[in-house]
C-alpha cells in the first residue's frame, strides 16, 4: 500500500523558501505570482495492506518523524 | 486560482533524503516500510482565472525554475 504525506508551513509561519521563490518567478518574468509556500512531500511504500491500519501507522510516523506539528501541517493520503 | 505542484527524483534517481527517512523510521520501530521518497510540494497562489491559461503557466515555471527536468518530475494540479 502506498501512502502520500504532504507537509507545509502553518498558515503564518515565516516561509522564506516560498518567498525565495516567489521573487525568483517574478524576476523571471512570471507575473500575477500572488503567494508562494513551499512544503515537503514524502511517499512511503508500506507492507500494510489494511487501509485503516496503514492510514493510522502513517499518522503515527507523521506525528513522531515527519511533521514538527508546532509550526508544520500534514495531510495522509493512501494511493 | 490556486495550484499546487509536486516534484519528485525521477525513479532511478539516488533520494538519500528518502533513504535517511526510511533509516530513522525503522529506528523508531515502524516495520514494514519498503521504500520512501521525499520531494518538493509548492503552492502558488495566481492572479490567473482561466484554467487553461493558470495550467500553461504554472508548467512553464516548472521547466524554467521549479523542477530540475534532468532530475526531477512534476506534476501540477490545480486546486
């Protein structure tokens, strides 16, 4: 089974990677570039075939690994 | 509109990010997890209300800026 963890900045994090960006695109030409936030995504590979046990083990590993829930975000979702 | 692109190491490429993802999940005692690739999530917020047009953009600033295509694949979604 294979799972997509999505990570990102909490909505009024500082985000200088997105605005780095944000401004590259601008200086490139890009224009109507409102905002920019750049996150992590990870895909896993799990032997878990049960959608509900595999969803609740990402969870797990999201919450202990993968995300900083203080400041970051994160969505599962199985594919 | 808004739209989110995803880059990912194309197969094959070596993702020691993922490697080291995988090694620290296994130290944590989460068994069963075959193989993890980690990647670059970014969402742009644009001025442009046409689908078409915000999606002939957006994958104009991915082969420009976005995504190393040697590397990298991507994908864009608007949301």
């Amino acid at each position: 089974m294979k799972a997509r963890v999505t990570v990102m900045l909490k909505q009024g994090v500082l985000d200088p990677q997105g605005a780095a960006i944000g401004h590259a695109l601008g200086t490139l030409g890009f224009e109507g570039v409102e905002t920019v936030r750049q996150g992590k995504v990870i895909e896993l590979e799990l032997r878990e075939d049960d959608p509900a046990k595999a969803e609740a083990q990402v969870t797990e590993m999201c919450e202990k690994l993968l995300a900083n829930t203080v400041i970051e975000s994160y969505r599962v979702e199985l594919i």
